[in-house]
C-alpha cells in the first residue's frame, strides 16, 4: 500500500532520472511507469505500473537513476513508507519532482 503522484510529461519522453525534494527523511519511494501503453494514465491499481526505481529510508533529498532510459508519458512517485515523526505518527510530502531525460 501508498501514495502516489501522477505526472503527466505532455507528451512521450525518455526518462533517465527523477530528482526528489522530500518533506520527511526515512520516506520510502518508487518511481513507475504504465505496464501497458496507453492515451490516459491507469489509476486502478498498482499493480498497472512497473516499478523503475526506488529508495527506503531516504533522505529529504533523493536521486532515483533509472536502469535504463524509459519512454513513457505518465510517470507515477509513490510513496511506500512515510517518515517517524515520533511519537507513533508519520508524516511525508512532496516539495519538488524533476524529471530528466529528453
């Protein structure tokens, strides 16, 4: 189970890198792209995306390289695991995606 942001490139890129600014270090994230082409990004299970990259326990400051160069429109940030925040809470954001490649 997570959370996750859909990015929409605008049109088929070659993805190469997403650059993560968190808000919370010990977040887990994943960054993944539809199984299957298609003119609209899947939103009905997870299971719909190929996991690409991925860190635990990351810092507020993340690089995630791809394996290799991907092309695709609909790029997902998922977060799998929020940061401790103490106390039994947590707690994780989003503060800025970049997303290199061509």
């Amino acid at each position: 189970p997570g959370v996750g942001l859909v990015l929409d490139l605008g049109a088929v890129r070659t993805v190469t890198r997403v650059d993560l600014l968190l808000s919370g270090a010990g977040t887990s994230v994943e960054v993944r792209m539809p199984k299957a082409k298609a003119g609209s990004a899947p939103m009905k299970s997870i299971d719909q995306w190929t996991k690409l990259a991925s860190a635990d326990d990351a810092a507020t400051q993340v690089q995630l390289p791809l394996a290799q160069p991907q092309d695709t429109r609909y790029v997902l940030v998922y977060l799998t695991s929020l940061a401790p925040m103490g106390d039994g809470y947590f707690r994780s954001g989003i503060a800025e995606i970049t997303v290199h490649g061509n």
